[in-house]
C-alpha cells in the first residue's frame, strides 16, 4: 500500500504517524475490516452510543471522509421452473437498498472462470426430480464438482435449498453445492437452509438475515435514510395476475384429443385470457391453481370423523375444514412431514419405525405405495381435532403445464394438453390432483384460476435459425405453440419435429394439424414413433439414430435443438441417441460428443423442459 497525504486539519501530526503506518501494514481485506471498524465507531459517537468509548476518536472533515470499500455480493440461482430466479431477483434488490453492491447470475451463463474471483455468494439452488440439478444449471455443477473447480478459501457463502420432501432426495441440488464449497475450502456466512413447496416463509426469513448481515458498516455512517436507499431501487411492476392472485379463466374448450381404445386421455382445453392483460411467448408455462377432488375431502373427513365446518385457521384466515382439505392443503401425496405428525398423534409402531435412520428405503416405498387416506384408514387416531390434522399438511402448490399455443394465432387464449392421471391403489381409484381437478372442469360456465410463469431456457430463436424439436406424449405441447408463433411471423428457418407416442390410430395428437402444416412447408420434416404399433416397439430416440446424418448436418448448421418431455427414461435416453449421432457422424469418441453436446447447451442450443 502506498504512502498516504497528510489530510491537514483533520487529523495531528502524531495521530497520522499512526494512522499511516497502520495502513501501509494492512492487507486489502484488513483494510475492509478497519475501515468499516472506524465508520461504525464514528457513527456511534454521531448518535451518543457508548460516547466513552470513542471520546478520544477525532473524526475527519466531511471534505477527507470516503465511503470505506464493500465486499462484491454474487447472487447465484439455479432454476428450473422459476422459484429460485424470483427470490434470487428479490434478494439482489433487497440487498442494492441497503447499500450493498450485489448481481445477479444464472447458473445456465455464468462464467466459471470468474468463480475465484467471487468474495461472497448468496446461491439459491432448486432441485429437479431425484436430486437433480435444474436442466440448465447442469454445466455449473458439472465445472464445480470436477478437478477443474479452484480452491476458494476467499469466498464466503450461504445456500438457499429449494425441493420437494416427497422426494428421497430431498433439496439434493442445495446440498451438493454447499457440500463442494466446502471442500473446497469456502466459508459458510450461515448454515444451509432447506426449504419444501411450501418455501415462501422460510425464503423470506433467509433474504432479510442474510441481507441484514451484509449490510456494510458504513450505511449508516454515510446518514443515508433507509427510505432514501430503498427509493433508489425500484421494485419490478408486478403482473396484475400471478401465483398468488391468479386470474379465473373461462373454459372455452375441453375435449379428450386421444381416440377410441387409447390407453390413455389426453385432453385439449382452451382458456380465455380476455380482460386479464396476461401475456406469455411460446415455451412459457401456464401455473394451475387447482382444488382437491370433492369425494377425496369427503372420504377423508369421514375417516377422521371430522365436521366439514369446523373452523380451521390457516395464515391468519378462518375457513371451514371442508374448504381448506379443498383448497389450501395437499391431502393426496404422504409427505414426510405427515408421516412423522401422524406417528406421533398414533404412536404406530410401523409408523415409528420407518422413522430409524436406516429405514429411508423402506420409508421412501411406503410414502410411494400410501396415499394421506391410506394412513389415516390404517392407522386411526382418536379424539383429534381439526386444528391437530391441518397442522401435519403442507399447503397445495400450482402445477405448470406447458402452452401449446401463441398468442399470435389464438389472441386472447392459451392452449394446454394435458394427460389425466388416473390409476388404482389399494382398490380405490386415484387421479392426479391439477389433472384430474382439469379434466372436470368441462361445464359451460367453467373457470380455472391461472397465471403465466415464463421459461426463458426454452423460448425460439431468431425467426431463420433452423430447429429440431423431439417430443413424446403431451411433450408436443411446446411445439404446437412453436410452430404456430412461426406461422404467423413467416419465420424462414426450417423445422423437424420427431413425436412419439402409443398408437397411430388413437395417440397421433394434433395429426390434421401437423399434415397440414408440413404441406404448408412451415414444418419442414416430420418423424413419428408409435412404440405399441409393432415389434420390437420404436420411440423417438430410434427414429433419431435412423435419421442421425440429417440431424447431425442440422446441428452443425446451426439449429437449435429441444427436448420435451419424461425426465426419467425420455429426456435420457434422447441423450444417449444424440451422443450416439454425434459420435459416428462427426467421428468422434463418446468422451468428444458428450463434449459436443455439452458446448450446446452451454450456448443455449440444446434446450430441454422436462418432467
């Protein structure tokens, strides 16, 4: 550190002997530490706080005093549907209020290079599926937990754990991060908070500690009002419409798209958006806000030998217990949280059990295998009231479905096509909570509470880029949405779709549509796949390899590539095919086409909605 000047009035001469030979000793972080030491001591002697302690302290003229320097915050997400974005974007403005210079990054962009460069980090991670990472975060976690990820003993850090505790692989995502930090010597700022579906609480309480533990000395040092720091962020203007205040859609449509003797329903249901100003781009996701299945609340309060009116309070609202096993609580999967509320109301001894901490196998098939009516028809509990049932229940979460529609060809509407879950457990039958709750909406003066959660990681690209698009099932729901969006703009980029599913006769969604739009010329190529048609059955990721010299010249021409669809045996085994394509058409060995593959996502050609 170089010689300072004499500062001239604001300090004596001895004073400055000290002071500089003291600062010409001290690192950059030292000189962080002490300069923020010296704000606060001057700030507490400005409002008559322990005045003795600084009796002696002479403070400099405002015309020497500069602002001590701040630590650079890093707000680091990673995202799969959109939960982690929103809260890391909170924090960031939340954080610049309180005088704190902070950015935001997405996993999916972030430079690795940069890592060793961070001082501190705030990383709000989501988990997919099974202790996944979200799609695009993939790269990220990949980098930080090989032998290329530095040492980062200069980094501080905290993690926020989004995930789902029906999971067995509860917040895995969070962890992983946190656990790799650590080892690569990070210092936690707090201990890792894990969150459930039910996060916004839990979220909330980490954003205002962590911020509140950042906040730089010198805030107040400066005598800066907090209103007046705060006004000089702006929060973003809200959707007049979103999670927590959906928009009610009228049902226009809603018909079973599969034909006689399918296996399956898949529906197709139009929603008007008329009068909401809700807007979405093809690729986006509508959120369902859905209600319980009325028989499903009936059964339980049976079983519970419950009144449906008894008061329950919920967040400082009182409604009837009919109202809120309808709308506020999921009563359908076993949580764990559930599980060990209902072994301590019991006493079960299986339930107490499957509680040991090498049980989790057995746990995870029992939570599988058992639905909330399952346990308590099993295991009944006596002399319970409303208030002790509700307190073991998480509140019902929206489900997101993907458009299969643009605006530009249905102003004013959005299109989903939707699978109804339905299927057999211990006799009874069962259905999924949001599809079966859609399926039934089909009266005339229907309405579905709605909002538009955008997905960035799978919009188009520019209208003459090429693109392939590979989907099975309801996964063609994007792509219906894609090709009407480049129909109406008269995008010039070609277009391949490779769908699959069961049957040609009774599975061949939207078929008129895609006949038409290949003799059009808008969708250049089509492959189809009807795995139950003949043997040995065929998917999409056969019909691939077939085609793997076209799809590979595609590529390298500079399409972009999406996948929808199963994450669980769809998305992976099209990644297999395409490592396969890759590897004998460009000639190389798998290790080369998985980096191949790789350099696509990083660039955000290879893009994937999976579920």
């Amino acid at each position: 550190m170089t010689k300072l000047e004499f500062p001239g009035s604001a300090l004596t001469t001895d004073q400055w002997t000290q002071v500089n030979q003291l600062a010409t000793s001290l690192s950059h972080e030292q000189a962080i530490w002490i300069s923020g030491y010296f704000a606060g001591l001057s700030n507490r002697a400005r409002i008559g706080a322990a005045a003795s302690d600084v009796a002696e302290l002479a403070p400099p003229s405002q015309s020497t005093l500069t602002a001590p320097a701040t630590r650079l915050l890093t707000v680091l997400f990673a995202s799969e549907t959109g939960n982690s974005k929103a809260l890391a974007k909170t924090l960031v403005e939340r954080a610049k209020a309180k005088g704190i210079e902070a950015r935001l990054a997405d996993m999916a962009d972030y430079k690795m290079r940069g890592l060793k460069d961070e001082q501190d980090m705030l990383i709000i991670a989501s988990t997919h599926g099974e202790g996944d990472a979200p799609q695009t975060a993939v790269g990220f976690f990949e980098f930080l937990e090989s032998r290329k990820a530095p040492k980062l003993p200069q980094l501080r850090y905290a993690v926020l754990a989004l995930g789902d505790s029906t999971y067995e692989k509860y917040c895995e995502a969070g962890k992983r991060v946190d656990r790799r930090l650590e080892e690569l010597g990070a210092q936690r700022l707090a201990d890792r908070v894990d969150c459930d579906v039910d996060y916004e609480d839990a979220a909330e309480a980490w954003i205002a500690a962590r911020v509140a533990s950042l906040t730089p000395a010198a805030q107040t040092a400066r005598s800066i009002p907090a209103s007046a720091g705060a006004a000089q962020v702006r929060e973003p203007a809200s959707a007049t419409f979103d999670k927590k205040h959906p928009f009610q859609a009228a049902v226009i449509d809603n018909i079973v798209l599969t034909g006689r003797g399918s296996t399956k329903e898949t529906r197709h249901i139009e929603l008007s958006l008329a009068d909401s100003s809700l807007t979405y781009q093809p690729g986006d996701a509508l959120g369902i806000v859905p209600r319980n299945d009325p028989a499903l609340v009936e059964a339980v309060l049976e079983k519970l030998s419950l009144p449906a009116d008894a008061p329950v309070t919920v967040k400082q609202t009182t409604t009837n217990l009919r109202e809120a096993l309808s709308a506020t609580f999921e009563i359908t999967a076993l949580t764990p949280r559930f599980l060990d509320h209902w072994a301590d109301i019991t006493g079960a001894a299986e339930l107490q059990a499957l509680r040991a901490p090498d049980q989790k196998e057995a746990r995870a098939a029992f939570q599988h295998n058992h639905h909330i009516l399952d346990v308590v028809s099993r295991f009944p509990a006596s002399g319970i009231d409303a208030a002790q049932f509700v307190a073991g229940l998480r509140p019902l979460q929206p489900r997101l479905y993907s458009i299969s529609s643009s605006l530009a060809a249905a102003p004013d509407e959005v299109h989903l096509t939707v699978s109804t879950v339905r299927y057999m457990m211990h006799d009874l039958p069962r259905a999924g909570v949001a599809s079966g709750y859609l399926a039934a909406r089909t009266e005339a003066d229907a309405t579905i509470p709605v909002y538009v959660q955008s997905n960035d990681h799978f919009h188009l690209p520019n209208d003459d880029v090429p693109i392939l698009m590979i989907g099975a099932g309801t996964g063609v729901a994007p792509y219906r949405a894609f090709m009407q969006e480049r129909e109406a703009r008269g995008a010039s980029g070609r277009s391949w779709l490779f769908f699959g599913e069961r049957n040609f006769r009774s599975d061949f969604l939207y078929q008129v549509e895609w006949q038409e739009l290949v003799k059009n010329g808008v969708l250049s190529r089509l492959d189809l796949a009807f795995s139950r048609d003949a043997a040995p059955k065929t998917y999409v990721q056969d019909r691939l390899r077939r085609q793997g010299r076209d799809v590979y010249a595609w590529l390298e021409e500079g399409a972009y590539l999406y996948v929808c669809g199963d994450s669980a045996h769809m998305a992976p085994d099209v990644h297999a095919a395409l490592t396969d394509i890759v590897a004998e058409h460009g000639g190389l060995d798998r290790d080369e086409a998985g980096a191949y593959l790789s350099a696509l996502q990083r660039d955000r050609r290879y893009r994937l909605d999976v579920y």
